[in-house]
C-alpha cells in the first residue's frame, strides 16, 4: 500500500524522530528495532490483532495529518446494526425549516472516523444515520501538503459543529474542484439530480428561467460529508435565510487586496474599520479569507433589506477609504484599478456571498477562514493564511469560536 516515493519520504521523516529508548511502556521483543517519537499517524487496513497487540497483514492507507498523536488509542470494531439502514429516510427531499440554534449539529463519532480511515479508495459509508457513497478518496486535493480527498471529508465532518451554524437554513453556493486544487473548478449552486433525498434543499422563489431553482441547506454531518465527497472545497452560504431571503443577518464589509497590496495594507484597513465601528458602537467579527484579504461581519437586527446594508456599508467604506485614498480604487474591474485594493460593499445583495468561517479555500496548502480577534492585527506574525485543515482545530481548542457572536447579535445600524 506505499508507493517507493512515499516510502522515502516517511524514512527520512522518521531518522530525523530517531531516539534512542523505546517510547512505550510496554515495548514488543522485537529484534534489533529502531525507535522514534510517536509524532506521525497514518491509517493502515489490516486483518487482526496479534495476542502481542502487533498488526496481522497491515496495509498503508495514507497519512492522518488531522490526527493529534496524543489522542489516538486502539479502536474497537462497532457491529453496523441493520435498525441503521432501516431508520434512512427515503420518502421525499427534505426542504430547509431549521435556524442556526434550532438543533445542535453532530460530528461523525469516533466509530465512523475510524471506518473512514481504513476505508480502501471507495465505498459505503454511515455517518450521522445517512448512508454516503464515497469515491477517489486517496485522490490529492491539497498538492503542498499532501491532502486526498479523505482529508477534506475528515475535516469537513469534525468541524460539523462549528462550522454548521453558519450553514444551517441558507442557501449554499459550493466551489467545486475535482481534480484537486490545480485543475479546474466549477461554481454550482443548482442541487444536482444525483443528491441523495435526504439532503435538505430549498426552492428560490424568484429565480428566473436561466438561474438556479432549488439550492442545498448544510444541516447535518452528512451532508458535509456528501459534499466535500464531490470535491466542494469553498462553502458559500447565503447572507439571508431561507424563509427571509429578502432579509440579510449581516452587513458584509471585503477588503478586497489587489496586486500591488500588501498584506500589511489589509492590516491597516482593517485597523481603520475597526476604529470607526468602534466609534459608532457597533461590533464586528473579523476573519482572514485564508486567502490574502480580511473580512468584516456585522450582524444585524431583522428586518434590514440588502439595500440598507448595502449602502450602510458602502458610506462607511467610502470614510475609511477617504483616509487612505492612495491604497483603494473603487473601479468593479480589476484591471481597471491599478493593482490597489477595493472596499467591496457590493457583496450585500441576494445571492452574493462570501466564504464562511472555518471553511477550506482552494490553494495548495489547504488554509481555512479563519476568525481572529481584533488584538490580533497587532501580532506581527498574522498572516491570511496562516491556519490549515491541520491547524485549525488546536486554534479552537485554545481559542474557542471566535465568530459564534454573529450568530447572537441583533444591531441596528446607526446613522453615518
């Protein structure tokens, strides 16, 4: 199951771990071993246990790079139970009702992670009482760091918790790259046919003839799962809910970098958006696009139309660009702007998004949205980039989720 280039690869990693005494309390007899850090944890397929806990016929089956070495223990083998496949829903598709608190989301369980890892490069999988059919899942996605579509399922189900809040009763716009990160991609917002029936969905009720009719509502672990499965890599909810598309629950701020801005510059744009919230009292949640940009969420009161957040956002927008008129352009095209960054207010209208919190974004080293604090653009090794599928999780550990507020929070925006 490891090709000769894998091989090398993880020999060199493990001389440069070499230490001298076994790390196990109980080390095996075995004859002239060599001894590393327990540092690295890969998935492996094999048919038993040996009475002295040795793998009988183990197979490679890829890297868990998600997988803190301390928490791995020896899994137990969990019987499916046929009640399982008798509580799938099979009746009709599901249409979106559910609000961000109305049902706290489920991970996959230890069991169901486990049945991932040793899952070969295809097949059936029961997560979260659904059944999803999973394919190409040692295909690399994420080149620089090695991460296969298995990664980004693993991923996407362990966030579930954090990451669906934001997703749960809005319409999806998903990013799809099948072929990995460096091939080519494709919006889609239209459910495809092939969507099992127990994915939530909803039916806009003003698309014309040439646009999308029925969207996915990410609800449940599942889903997340199904998705990352078909290579959807950017998850874009929409700023309204489903039952209130009319009706954003933020006001989108984008710094929007152009060729010739740094990141320091963002840094300072956002500094200044943060003093003047700060002066009209309003509380903003930033985050990094995991790209080169920062964005800025408002959360709102009911009842505002896109048109109000639009043009809130964009007076306040024109006096924090007014500040630095040398950094920004508000041209639409990007040719047209002289390599400076944009104030993009324009984001605040039906159907236009922004990626969400925790969400992975297609570069080659995997890097997510990621929520800071306002105190964090001071630290000067910040960088838009700088948390990963690998990451991120310690990040929430440490910190806890640091965007839940614009879940909470109902404002009203003040005159400018």
């Amino acid at each position: 199951g490891m090709d000769a280039r894998t091989r090398r690869s993880l020999v060199q990693r493990l001389d440069a771990l070499r230490v001298t005494a076994p790390p196990f309390a109980d080390p095996p007899p075995i004859r002239a071993a060599r001894w590393t850090e327990p540092s690295i944890v890969i998935r492996a397929a094999f048919a038993e246990w040996t009475r002295d806990g040795l793998l009988r016929q183990a197979a490679y089956k890829g890297e868990a790079m998600d997988r803190d070495p301390r928490s791995v223990v020896r899994e137990r083998p969990v019987p499916v139970m046929p009640l399982v496949e008798a509580a799938e829903e099979e009746a009709i598709p599901q249409r979106a009702h559910l609000g961000e608190h109305d049902s706290p989301a489920q991970a996959a369980s230890a069991q169901e992670l486990a049945q991932l890892d040793v899952m070969g490069k295809a097949g059936s999988w029961q997560v979260g009482g659904h059944r999803v059919e999973l394919s190409n899942l040692d295909k690399v996605l994420f080149p620089s760091i090695g991460a296969t579509k298995r990664d980004l399922i693993r991923y996407y189900v362990t966030m579930a918790p954090v990451l669906l809040p934001y997703l749960r009763g809005r319409p999806l716009n998903t990013d799809r790259w099948p072929d990995g990160v460096t091939g080519k991609h494709f919006w889609q917002k239209q459910i495809p046919r092939h969507a099992p029936d127990w994915i939530a969905r909803w039916d806009y009720p003003e698309a014309g003839s040439t646009e999308s009719h029925t969207y996915i509502v990410a609800d449940r672990v599942a889903t997340m799962a199904w998705l990352a499965n078909q290579a959807v890599i950017d998850l874009h909810p929409w700023t309204s809910r489903c039952e209130s598309y009319r009706n954003p629950t933020y006001a989108l701020i984008d710094i929007d970098p152009g060729e010739r801005t740094t990141f320091q510059q963002v840094v300072t744009f956002a500094r200044l958006y943060a003093t003047a919230l700060g002066h009209l009292g309003v509380t903003g949640f930033p985050k990094l696009t995991g790209k080169r940009g920062i964005q800025i969420w408002v959360p709102v009161r009911d009842g505002y139309t896109f048109d109000q957040t639009r043009d809130w956002v964009g007076e306040l927008s024109r006096a924090v660009g007014g500040t630095v008129p040398d950094l920004v352009s508000w041209e639409w095209e990007k040719g047209s702007r002289g390599g400076r960054a944009r104030l993009d207010y324009t984001q605040n209208a039906v159907n236009k998004t922004l990626v969400a919190p925790y969400a992975v974004r297609p570069l080659a080293g995997a890097s997510v949205s990621a929520p800071i604090t306002w105190q964090e653009l001071d630290d000067p090794d910040l960088r838009p980039d700088g948390w990963d599928i690998r990451t991120i999780g310690d990040r929430l550990q440490e910190r806890g989720d640091l965007f839940r507020g614009v879940l909470d929070l109902a404002q009203e925006l003040p005159s400018l």
